[in-house]
C-alpha cells in the first residue's frame, strides 16, 4: 500500500472475540506520518472487549510496516466516541520499527 497525504488508512484486527476494523485519515510530512481521527470499531453489532494489550500489539505492528516505507515517526490520533470516558482525546507517538508506542496523550 501507499501511504499518501489526504488517502485514508485502513485496516482489519483480529481479536480472539472477533475482527475490529480501524479506518484514519493519512497525513504526511516528509518521513513524518500521522494517522489522523482514528477509528476503532467492531464488524459486527456485537460489543467486543478490545483491551490495550491487542491495540499495542496493533500498534507495534503498524510501527514497522510504516517504518518499512520509509517513515521515521508516527503519530497516531483520534477521539473516543463510544463507551467510558466519551470525547476522550488520545494520541501516542513511535519512532522507527524498534521504538515502541509512547504512553497516550490524554487531552
């Protein structure tokens, strides 16, 4: 895939209670990529219980496959709409394929 400013990122999780798709906005400044308003939703009407453990595992894997274009830093962003703590904003940063995802920002 190719990551260009303005295109949307898209992706499928599989968790062990079933797939969770996550859908962001693709900006990119130089070697610079954020993924912008990210979403996270299940696939079915089904509520899942997503924990940290299966998105930081998401995380450390998309850290490399961006490192493996090119990209030095990733900033990922968006805001929680549904359950605990609704507009709770959050954002982690990582550097390169060996980096591992900062603590979020909570806004």
């Amino acid at each position: 895939m190719r990551f260009a400013d303005g295109t949307l990122y898209e992706r499928t999780i599989t968790t062990p209670d079933g797939e969770v798709d996550v859908l962001a906005e693709v900006v990119v400044q130089g070697r610079r990529i954020e993924l912008r308003n990210m979403a996270v939703y299940p696939r079915s009407a089904v509520p899942l219980r997503v924990g940290p453990v299966v998105l930081v595992r998401w995380a450390r894997g998309a850290l490399t496959e961006l490192a493996a274009k090119g990209f030095e830093e990733v900033r990922v962003t968006g805001t929680r709409l549904s359950g605990a703590r609704q507009g709770r904003v959050a954002g982690a940063v990582g550097r390169g394929e060996a980096d591992r995802p900062r603590e979020p920002h909570v806004g």
